[in-house]
C-alpha cells in the first residue's frame, strides 16, 4: 500500500532563517506531487505541484520554492523566511493515471516569529 | 470569482440526524471533478467521496452522499445518521479539466466547521 510521510512534524524559525520541508511517497511510481498552504482557518491554498522529475509548476507567486530531486521525493524550501510563510503545510500525491483523488500527508506546521 | 463557494462557516447537527453542506462551483470546462474532504483537529486530509462531471447518478460512499445539480452547479454533502466523530472541518475541491490534464489540480473552498452535539 502508498504512504506518504512529511518531516518535520512541527518547526519554529525565525524571520530570515532558511527552510526545508520533507515529502516522501512510498508504494508507488511517477506520482503527481503537490505542496498546499493553510492558514489558520482557512482553506487549502495550493503552492506548486510536479508531473515528475525536475518538473515544477508554481502556481503563485512567493519566497517559497520546490524541488523534485527523486521520483518519489518532493522538498518545500525558502532563503529567507518571512512572517506570512507561517502556516500548516500539506503535502499530496495522486496517481496520475486513475481518476482518483489526491492523498494527504499529515503535514508540518510551521511557525516563523 | 471563487471557483468554489461554500457559504456555511460553521454547522450544528444533532447526534444521529442528517446534515447538508454546501458547496457551489463555477467552471466553463465541461469536464471536472468535485471531491469533499474532511479535516479533523489533527490536521489530516481524509477524502470522503467524487464526483465527475460526466456521472449520471449522485456519488454515494457509506453514510456520504453527493446531491450534484448540474445546471445550478452546486455539489452538496450530505452525512446521514451524524456521529460525534464527524465533527471537523469539510472542505470542498474541484479538478478542472479531464483527467491528468494541468496536473489534475485541486481548488479549495473555504471550508464549513461540522459541531456535532450529542
């Protein structure tokens, strides 16, 4: 069966400081990988997405970017950290050849003081 | 415009009755896909049940049901027999396009928070 894991669980930074978020996906090949942003109480705001190696689409504009360095693998990162990156970060797959839907990791949840 | 409105901020149900959430969209594209998720306090996303433009009867998964009116574009939830577990937050996504096209997408609505009182 797929899992999907995402590390760390929780980070505390300080504005300026770099960032780096984990995804992994386990039990499946040439997944579609997809990084959403939530505020606090509100929806899924989605950051960038991949349909394989190397391959990053970005779908709004920030500090943040993506990287896909392996098949299975999927890397959140920023220089500088701002206030506003704060947030719960969520991580999904979706196999892209079913009509199927995106599954969620548990998330990080990040906080920038 | 909102690609998906849910206008519900918040929601009451008594224990063991049936609640319908709201969830309206807005799409040129003839071929889409609506989905429900539920967020409990953890955090996780669980998926609860599809949708595709092209299906001619309403989705149905257990206690979950999809009321899809087409020509009002609008993708209700409706939980039957509500549980004190099914309090969480229930959001509303949309995939424009056909399968696989633009990286099969997700759109977000804002969400509706489920209080299920005993």
């Amino acid at each position: 069966s797929q899992t999907i894991h995402q590390w760390p669980a929780t980070l505390v930074q300080p504005v300026g400081s770099p960032l780096s978020l984990e995804c992994t996906v386990e039990g499946t090949s040439n997944p579609n990988l997809y990084w959403y942003r939530q505020a606090a109480g509100r929806g899924l705001q989605l950051l960038f997405y991949s349909v394989g190696i190397g391959q990053i689409s970005s779908e709004v504009p920030q500090n943040l970017s993506a990287s896909r360095p392996q098949d299975r693998q999927f890397i959140l990162s920023s220089k500088k950290l701002l206030l506003s990156d704060s947030g719960f970060y969520l991580c999904a797959w979706k196999d892209p050849t079913l009509v199927s839907e995106q599954f969620f990791g548990p998330g990080t949840r990040l906080t920038v003081l | 415009a909102q690609k998906i409105t849910q206008t519900q901020p918040g929601m009451f149900v008594q224990e063991k009755e049936a609640v319908t959430l709201d969830c309206t969209y807005d799409t040129s594209d003839p071929s889409y896909g609506l989905f429900w998720y539920k967020q409990p306090s953890s955090g996780e996303m669980i998926f609860l049940i599809y949708q595709g433009s092209y299906d001619q009867q309403n989705a149905t998964e257990g206690r979950y049901s999809l009321n899809f009116q087409k020509a009002r574009k609008s993708a209700n939830l409706v939980i039957s027999a509500s549980q004190l577990g099914d309090s969480a937050m229930y959001f509303c996504a949309m995939r424009e396009g056909r399968r696989g096209s633009s990286g099969d997408k997700l759109t977000f609505g804002t969400g509706t928070r489920l209080a299920v009182r005993p």
